[in-house]
C-alpha cells in the first residue's frame, strides 16, 4: 500500500465498496480515494460534550442528557409525543410528531437519556424536535465523541454514517509515503505559515472540539484557507499554461505604421482621452510582437473601447491582414458596422458583415468579401464563427462584451483564423468592470488594460431612487423632457422566472403611457419581437422619430442615441447594480443634463435599498461592481454562464477573495523557481476533462 498515491486508488478497493456504491460516489464526482479526503464536510456538529438545559440557545446543535420526568400525547394543532426531561439546570422538552405506541413507554420516568438535536422555542420552553437519542442504562458510561462531527454534501442513497466510515478509512493512510504528495515547497509552506496538506486535511475531517463551530462555518481555519489556497492556485497556473501554450504560436507581427490611424485621427472632431492613448500604445506593442497577443481591455460604457478597438484594427490592415470584431447582439453589431463604416470607408477600407438574419445573397455577398480578402474589416455576431465562414488572412480577432464567453470558446475562436501557422492576436473588451481579485482567477490567461478615464464634457447621470406610488410625477416628468426635445427610455425590468411576463409587463406599460402621454409618440421593443421589427423600432427612436421608448433589458448592451436624456427603470431591484449601470449607461451620452429614476415596487428591504443607493452615489463602475461583488456574490456579477465554467471543491471566490493577491505571487514564483511541481498541483485539483490546457 505504501508508494501508492490515493489519487491511484479506487473507492472500490475500500472495505464495503462495491459497483452499487461506487457509481453513487461517482455522482459527487468522488472516483478515487483522494476525491475522498477532498470532499469536504460543509458542517460541524459539536457533539463532544454536554451542553448543560440551562444554558441551550436557540438554534444550538448541541447534546443533552437528563433524567425523564414525564411522557405524554399532547394534542395541539398536531398529536405530538413530549417527553420531558430535566438535568438540574433547567427542564426541556423532547417532541415527536411521527412516533410509535412503544416509543412512549421507552420514556419510563426516572431514565437517563441523552440526545442529539437543534435547539427550538416551542409551546413548552426550550425543544428539541425529533432528536436522535439513547436511553442509557444505570451502569453505562456513555463514551463522548472525540472530535466535531462532520456533514458532507451527499446524495440519494448515500448517508452520512455510509461517508464517514468510509473517510475513516482513508484517513489513516494519509501519511504513508507517497499517499498524498506535498507539493508545496517548504520554503513556501513556511512563509505562507502553512499546514502541511496532511494535517490540513485530517483537522478538516476529524476538527478537534477546541476549534471554534464559527470559524470553521465561515472558512476561516487555517486548515481551510490551506486547501482553498492550493485549490485557487491549481486554477491560476492552469489559466497561465494555457498562455503559455497559447503564446507558443507564432503570430504575424503587426508594425504600427501610422498610416491609416493618422487618417483616422485627422478625421475625429476630437482628442483620444489619455487612457485611450496609453491603452492603445499597451496594444500596439502586443501586437508588433510575433506571437499572439491576449489581452482584456476593461472600460466603463462610454469610455470609448469601439474607437480603440478601430485603431487596433487598422494595425492589422496596415500590414496587410484583416480584423474582425464580434458582438454579442445583431443590434450590436449592426451599430457597429454603420459606425465603423462611416469611419473608415474614407480610408478607402472596405467593411463586411455577417450575422443570422441576413438573406442568402446579402450573406454570400459578404462570404465572398471577407475569403477573397477584398474586405480587410469584418463586423458581425457568431455567425463569423460558423464552418461557411473563411478569412482571406485574418490578423486580429476582437471580441466586445466578453464576458459571455469562456476560456474553452476564446481558444475556439483563434483556431478559426489560424492560416499557414500563423495565429491572429485576440482583443477582448468589456464594459462590466470586473474586480480585480475576481479578474485575476477567471481571467488569469489574460493581460489586462483599463480605460479608466471618460471623454471629456460628460456630466454624471443625476439618479434618484423613488417609489412606484410616485409614477404620476415620473410620467409628468416624461413629459416635461419630451417637451424640451429630449428622447426617453422606460425600461421595464426582468420577472426572474418568465420573459414572457416581462413582456407582458412592457406591454401594459405601453398602452398605459400611450394613454396618459398620448401627444407623444411611443414605441415598444422587447425580447419576443422578430430582429427585424426590434431593429426597425430601433432605428425610429435613433433617428427621433419617436419620444419614448418602451423596453425590456434587451436595450442594455451598445444602443447609442445621445438625444436621450432620461431613463426609468421599473423595479430596479431586481436587477444586479452591474446590469443597472450597464443601462444607465444607455443616457448622458449627449451635452445635456440626464437623469435616471429607479422607481421601486414597496415595501423594499434594507439591503435593496442599500443597493440602490450605491446607484445614486456613483458613477463609477469599479466601485459599482465591488458593491456587488459584496452583496450579491460573484455568479451576479460575471453571469451564471461564466461561473459555471469554474467549479471549486474547495474555494469559493467570493469567501476567499483575499488570497487572490498572493495566489497569483505565488503562482509566479512557483513557475520561476520549481516549475516541475507546477503541472502535479493542476492535476490534483482538476480532472483532466477540465483543465483548461487541454482544449
Ligand atoms: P464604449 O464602447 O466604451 O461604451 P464608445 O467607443 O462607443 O464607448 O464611445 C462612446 C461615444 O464616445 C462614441 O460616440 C464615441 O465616438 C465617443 N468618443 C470616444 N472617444 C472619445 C473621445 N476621446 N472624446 C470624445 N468622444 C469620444
Ligand atoms: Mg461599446
């Protein structure tokens, strides 16, 4: 047994293993005996001691032992067997609801019993419901447990005796040689002040009863943070040999040439604000290197990515390739098309593009431009991604709004471009902030920019937090600004469970408002209308021909109409702040002064109103999104489809956000000084299936 790692061993060459119960263990993703030790419990229960009646809280897990002093059927809304029982401190109640005709004489009068349960305040004082309990006998000495008693995560068929029994077969085996490999060098497991990984794993197991129930709860032990620590780091170097890999190929190294962005320049009424600047420089050194560049740029709506992301790709035009940039929505990329074309037809670069509802010949059209390479500028959705599409000689992919994509899909995408050897660099933008803690584990691939810096002239959108009983007004206040020439966003917010009553909702919205406004002209676009008709909605409130416009939240991402000054968002509570920055972004983007009401439905609870505060305190999308990060938790803020790409067994992003700064050192340490242990920590940690080197 020895020399051999549990990682090598199945659950099946435990005692009492067989397939029944193996292919049970497998649907915790528990295959081997190392699975075993790492399936952590997710609760203690303290039952090393007596926990005297007099002293119970509510609440408490805890075990009692006292003598009865009666048992009875009681009648309240439920027949219930109580049994009472005292211990000298104080006297308490034992009940059942589900109990059998001999259970009741168990509970003789004068017997000692000791029981297991969750403290209540029920009809008769302190309660526990259905304990689990032993009668004891005169002469027994009833042994206490000797450590805090694990709950693990389960499933169907599986008890917790059944998980317990066999971790403590396992247990004993965690230090023979061999068995479980620390491959943390001492000298960093003595800096960090660190367990060894035995003994981190066995307290969390088998916790001694001095260790606190709330530490342990919170992820706090040393014990914890050890494993957690490892884990996250296992995910960093995973992330960074992907680059590593990735940056092996080598890429066309693509010379600024001041060429055509000094025509582009020329062309601007403006300045490119200095974040610009240095972002675009931070690029234009990337890309003159010959191997791909990977980079994130981060900037809050309206800091001017677009403009950016344009002179990068006339780097690659310059040099005789094409670049394509890729939006997450049809309208997206339509306004981007129009945009950029405007911009760059003068330069004498052709612009193509591709999404789903073009018409076959539209669509061939444009297969045509960007193959033979007569088009060096391609704008489109996924659609540029499917099987029929072929660049001529691609140089620079650029995504926007990344964040709906994964790492597995960014690795999908470069392998479209790749032409004799030759892979394009990667520009990845977004407009959600994106914490930095956060930033470093999911986007540790990445090198990362930040535009942090508006154009100059934009005043902040004034915001104010009012309730739904106060509507008249906010329609009074519609009014007032459509009277003043300005254009209107009325947004109607998300029903969790049902778009469809969103729609509904923007619908009702619609008549009322064309009703009470009926001088106005109304519009309504929401998320089961065809592109088409969206579109053509779009493009009348763009061109002013109407005031209003009515919408659910498929407004949020890129619609640019700087006429519009003023948005109500309907019960913004139930929208992440990040979402709702994301659409107030939508306003202010002209010289006049804009407003944002978020009108709530009543009664709204203290943290929503806290929440919604932030929104009027700041306009700040980092500092937005660190506030969200804290209350909601980081599935909100990057997206459920993002956070289902990492799974941790151990860590958990938001509890463990502060070790970020020192994984990530310590990941880079590990890479200089002993990168031999590097791809065993990966291993361990990440089943092949997942890591992400393997795509
Ligand atoms: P983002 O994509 O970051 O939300 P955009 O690139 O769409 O921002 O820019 C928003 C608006 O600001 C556009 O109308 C753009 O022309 C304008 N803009 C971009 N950079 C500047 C600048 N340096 N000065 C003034 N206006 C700018
Ligand atoms: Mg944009």
């Amino acid at each position: 047994m020895s020399n051999t790692s549990l990682a090598d061993s199945s659950v099946t060459g435990l005692k009492g293993v067989g397939a029944a119960l193996a292919e049970k263990l497998s649907r915790i993703n528990i295959h081997n005996q190392q699975d075993l030790l790492f399936h952590l419990p997710y609760r203690y229960q303290d039952r090393t001691r007596i926990t005297a009646i007099g002293s119970l809280r509510m609440g408490q897990a805890c075990v009692v032992r006292g003598t009865v002093r009666g048992a009875s059927v009681v009648f309240g809304k439920r027949r219930s067997l109580l049994v009472r029982i005292s211990d000298g401190t104080g006297t308490m109640s034992l009940r059942f609801y589900h109990f059998s005709a001999s259970q009741k004489n168990q509970f003789r009068k004068g017997s000692e019993v000791r029981c297991f349960g969750e403290v209540r305040i029920g009809s008769t004082g302190p309660e526990l419901y259905h304990p689990e309990y032993k009668i004891i006998k005169d002469d027994e000495v009833e042994p206490e447990e000797e450590h805090l008693t694990p709950l693990y995560p389960t499933t169907e068929g599986l008890n917790q005796t059944r998980i317990r029994s066999l971790v403590e077969q396992v247990l004993p085996k965690l230090n023979l040689k061999g068995a479980l490999t620390e491959y943390l060098p001492l000298d960093i497991l003595q800096r960090l002040n660190f367990l060894s990984l035995q003994e981190a794993v066995f307290t969390l197991h088998q916790p001694t009863p001095d260790i606190s129930l709330e530490q342990l709860d919170a992820g706090e032990h040393p014990a914890q943070r050890r494993l957690a620590f490892e884990e996250l780091l296992a995910h960093n170097l995973s992330l960074q040999a992907i680059r590593a890999e990735a940056q092996k190929d080598p890429a066309p190294a693509l010379i600024e040439q001041h060429n055509l962005s000094a025509k582009l320049t020329e062309q601007l009424s403006f300045n490119l604000t200095n974040a610009q600047n240095r972002v675009l420089k931070e690029i234009r050194k990337d890309l003159a290197r010959p191997f791909p560049m990977l980079r994130l740029v981060q900037g809050d709506v309206g800091s001017g990515k677009t403009l950016v992301a344009l002179f990068s790709a006339l780097s690659a035009i310059e040099n005789g390739f094409q670049a394509c940039l890729m939006a997450p929505t049809e309208i997206l990329a339509e306004q981007h098309f129009n945009n950029i074309s405007t911009l760059i037809t003068p330069l004498g670069i052709e612009t193509a593009w591709l999404v789903g509802k073009q018409n076959k010949k539209n669509r061939e059209a444009n297969l045509q431009k960007i193959s033979s390479g007569s088009a060096n500028m391609v704008v489109g959705t996924h659609a540029l991604f499917q099987e029929s599409v072929h660049f001529h000689k691609l140089g620079l992919i650029i995504i926007d709004e990344q964040h709906r994509f994964g790492v597995h899909q960014r690795l999908a995408l470069r392998e479209k471009g790749v032409r004799n050897g030759l892979v394009p660099h990667q520009l990845i933008m977004t407009a959600t902030p994106i914490p930095r803690t956060l930033a470093m584990s999911v986007y540790a691939d990445l090198d990362s920019s930040v535009i942090d810096e508006l154009p100059p002239g934009r005043k902040p959108v004034v915001t104010n937090v009012i309730s739904q009983k106060r509507r008249p007004e906010v329609v009074e206040r519609v009014a007032s600004a459509c009277a003043e020439s300005r254009q209107v966003y009325w947004v109607c917010t998300l029903i969790e469970e049902s778009e469809e009553l969103q729609c509904q909702a923007a619908e009702d919205t619609f008549e009322d408002l064309s009703r009470a406004l009926s001088h106005l002209r109304i519009g309504l676009v929401h998320g089961r209308m065809k592109p088409a008709e969206k579109a053509n909605i779009m493009n009348a409130f763009k061109k002013h021909e109407l005031d209003v416009l009515v919408a659910t939240t498929v407004i949020e991402v890129g619609v640019d109409v700087p006429n519009a000054s003023v948005m109500i968002i309907e019960n913004p509570e139930r929208l992440g702040l990040a979402q709702l920055h994301q659409l107030r972004g939508r306003v202010g983007r002209g010289n006049a002064n804009s407003f944002c009401l978020l009108m709530y439905s009543t009664p709204l609870s203290q943290q929503s109103k806290e929440r919604l505060s932030v929104m009027r305190e700041t306009s700040d999308g980092f500092v937005i999104a660190e506030k969200d990060l804290e209350l909601r938790g980081p599935g909100e803020v990057l997206g459920t489809r993002q956070t289902g790409l990492i799974q941790f067994r151990v860590a958990d992003l938001e509890r463990d956000q502060h070790l970020m700064d020192q994984v990530n050192e310590i990941a880079q340490q590990l890479m200089i000084n002993h990168p031999e242990v590097c791809p065993w920590i990966v291993n361990r940690w990440l089943p092949e299936s997942k890591q992400y080197g393997q795509v």
